[in-house]
C-alpha cells in the first residue's frame, strides 16, 4: 500500500473549493480535493436532460470578487465577459435596467404594493413560519400581494439569484 502525503484537504470541488485548492497549490501546499459527484464545478455545472443541457445552479461570476482574484493570484486568464446592462428585470413587459435608474421604478411599486408583502416577510421570520418545500415562493408571496409587478419582481429574484423559477 503506498502512502499519500497530502498538506491540505478541500472538500467539495464547487467554486469554493477549487479556489481554495488553487490558492493553496499555488503556495506550494500539495492539495487533494475530494468530490462525491463525478464532475467538478458543484452548482456551477451542468447536466443533460431528455436532450437539452441545463444550467444546476449558479449562474453568475461577480466580477472583481473572490474568483477574479483567485485567478489574479495563481497567474489565469480571467475570461468573463461583462454583463451590458449588468441587471434587468423585465416587468410588464417592459425592460428595466436597474443600474441606471430602474430601482425607482422597483422601489415605487414595492413601496405601493408591496407594503404588506414586506410586513408578511418581518411577521414570517418571526414566527418562524417562512415558505418550506411544500409551498413555493410565488405561492407564498401570493399570500399577500395580487400585483403582477411584484411577483414579477420575486420572479426573476428567484430566478437570477437561486437559478431557479418561483414556482419550484
């Protein structure tokens, strides 16, 4: 049986870990990472299903944060292209870019209508009663709003930050 000299462990081979691996490489530490799945990337990857290929998670590489700097640090192209508007929510629809000028927008129809939403989110936190896995966000943010712009809003929240739609 031949023995493995590792200087440091990283578990999970997401963006995390494979940044953390980098780094300490890159000092001169020998690195294992360790992954249960059989690819690496963790939310950043992607999976066929009945013949498309389909985005399992993040979907956003903030520029000048973590991973530009882990690239910086070990020597490797960081080849992302910027997003030109970097945010843009489509309500009723109407493009909305929200970097010059938009959040008005946003902020008056949630001020407007989205009073009592925002009160049912405080009031949920506190009674601890949030959505769980048998309601979805839309349905929960139905509860107390009928504005489609909200729900909109709540929409494409879910669906750029959780890679995900509000009905799942």
């Amino acid at each position: 049986m031949s023995e493995n000299a590792w200087d440091a462990l990283v578990v999970g081979a997401g963006a995390g870990g494979l940044c953390a691996a980098a780094r300490l490489s890159h000092r001169g530490y020998r690195t294992l990472v360790a992954e249960r799945l059989d690819r690496v990337g963790g939310r950043a990857s992607t999976a066929e299903l009945d013949g498309f290929t389909i985005n399992t998670g993040a979907v956003v590489v903030e520029i000048g944060g973590i991973t530009e700097q882990t690239f910086e640090e070990v020597g490797a192209k960081f080849e992302v292209r910027p997003a030109d508007p970097p945010i843009l929510y489509r309500i009723n629809g109407r493009d909305v870019d929200v970097s010059s000028g938009g959040w008005g927008l946003l902020i008056s129809q949630l001020t407007r209508h989205g009073a009592q939403l925002i009160g049912g989110i405080g009031a949920a936190r506190a009674e601890g009663e949030l959505p769980d896995r048998e309601l979805s966000t839309a349905d929960w943010v139905r509860r107390y709003t009928k504005n489609d712009a909200v729900q909109g809003i709540f929409r494409n929240m879910c669906g750029s930050i959780f890679a995900v739609g509000s009905e799942e």
